[in-house]
C-alpha cells in the first residue's frame, strides 16, 4: 500500500524532468473548466479519504491529498493549468478508481457473505471408476500447444496487417508511455478459451462481434481475473511494455472496469490503465 502510494505521487522523495508538450496557458476563462475539475478531484479525494480514515492506510491518504493541494496551488498560481489537468489525469484519477473500485469489492463481498444461507455439512460425490474429474489451470498456456501456436500467429498477421495500414497512412501508433488508444472497428482477434466441457478452444472477438459473442468473452475474462462489473468496448493497436525495446505493436482487447478503461495483454492476461482517444474541440 505504502509503495503505491509513493509511487503513484512521487512520496519516496524522487524528483523526475518529465516536460509537457507545448506551451502552458494563463489562467483565463477557457482554463476555468480545469480548475473546476481540479476542485472536483481534490474534493473527491476528501471523500475517499474519508471512506479510509479509520482504516491502517490513513496517514498515507492524507499525504496524498496535502501534497496534491500544493501541487494545484503551485500550478495554478503560476498559469499552468494544462500542466494541472495532466498531472489529474495521469495521476489522481486512476488513484481515485483503483482504491474505490477497492472499497466497493470489500463491500460487495461482505454482502455476499451476509445475504448467504447457513452451510450445510458438505456430502460426500461418488465418482464413475476410472474417471478423473478434470481441473482447469489458470495461468499462461502452455506455448507448444497447436491452439496457442495458431492463436498466435493469427493475431500476429492480423497485428502486421494493421500496422502496415498504418504505417503507409504515417499514422503513429500509440504507445502505452503516452496513454491513449483508439478503438479499431473493423479487426478481429483470437483468444484461446479452457473449458470443462469443450477443453481448448478458439474464438473470436472485435467490436462488430454479436452482444453473445462479446459477453462470452467477458465471462470468461472476468472469471480468469477474478474481477465482476468487465464491459468489452473493441479492440486497439498498441506498444506493450517490455524489456526488448523492438517488441512489435499489437492489437489487444480493450475492457471498461468501473468506468475505466484498460488494455488487456492476452499473453500474461495484465490489465495496463489508457485513455480511449476523443477528438478535441
């Protein structure tokens, strides 16, 4: 808890030389909307600090809150209000989803627990002899499978197809440093689903799939991560993180999780915080 929070607001002391592109602007009228939301979010965190006050996490969220007022005085009193409304975005708002969307699975759960029955004493299932009942494994496929391996190389030409697309358009592909995707309407990709039934099997998803398609896929993807409340909103061309620096771009399914949105890596099934890219006015 405490290394998120140093983390996420520069806590542990480090300084970084991060730039904004382009010029700041004064505080003038068209800026009155930012310090608006600016206000809204330090309000928020007063809440959120609220719902932790009586939690071993207090301190930690008062800290976050006294120095994200000091950052927003110290911007606006200096005209850099679009600095402000980047350091929000990067920083204070995805910190106000994650420990909400915290708060509110702690609660779901307890209710859960409440509303349930007494258990009865478990009775005992007689098996077919010779039968094993089978177990699904959740965690990475293994590689040598023919499914994976096919899998793989039909996202890998559809990735390579796209690109080029791209490339010959001299689009800039976005890279998750600089979060911000855009959905791809038109591009389908393959996912590999273990079921108890069926065992392995392939399907596909993009977002001119049909209503059941999709929600198979957010079935399946909630009870591998575990997480409820998963909308699946399309596909997008991404770079995600790793340690070779000439890792091709992909195209991964992009999930809505209590209203913000991610990118998932069907690789290691890692969800990666973006933006979903809106034309601006």
């Amino acid at each position: 808890m405490k290394k998120i929070l140093r983390a996420l607001f520069g806590l542990n002391g480090q300084t970084g030389n991060r730039k904004v592109v382009g010029s700041p602007e004064s505080t003038d009228t068209g800026s009155m909307p930012y310090l608006r939301e600016s206000e809204q979010r330090l309000m928020a965190l007063e809440d959120l600090y609220a719902r932790y006050r009586h939690t071993p996490h207090a301190a930690q969220f008062k800290l976050v809150i006294e120095k994200t007022r000091r950052i927003h005085a110290y911007l606006v009193s200096r005209g850099r209000v679009n600095e402000l409304e980047l350091f929000h975005v990067q920083h204070t708002d995805h910190f106000l989803s994650t420990y909400t969307a915290i708060l509110d699975a702690q609660q779901e759960a307890k209710e859960h627990v409440m509303s349930q029955p007494p258990r009865r004493a478990p009775q005992p299932v007689s098996k077919p002899g010779g039968v094993l009942g089978r177990t699904v494994v959740f965690g990475p496929f293994r590689s040598e499978h023919k499914e994976v391996k096919a899998a793989r190389t039909v996202n890998r030409e559809t990735s390579q197809r796209a690109y080029q697309a791209i490339a010959e358009a001299k689009i800039e592909v976005p890279r998750l440093a600089l979060p911000e995707i855009a959905i791809n309407t038109y591009a389908t990709i393959v996912y590999l689903r273990e079921d108890l039934s069926d065992g392995l099997t392939t399907s596909e998803i993009g977002f001119t799939s049909t209503p059941e398609e999709k929600e198979a896929f957010v079935n399946y993807i909630s009870s591998r991560l575990g997480i409820d409340h998963l909308t699946y909103a399309g596909n997008a061309m991404v770079y995600v993180p790793t340690h070779d620096s000439k890792h091709p771009a992909e195209m991964l399914p992009v999930l809505h999780w209590h209203g913000t949105p991610y990118v998932l890596s069907l690789e290691d099934y890692r969800l990666y915080p973006v933006r979903t890219y809106r034309t601006r006015r």
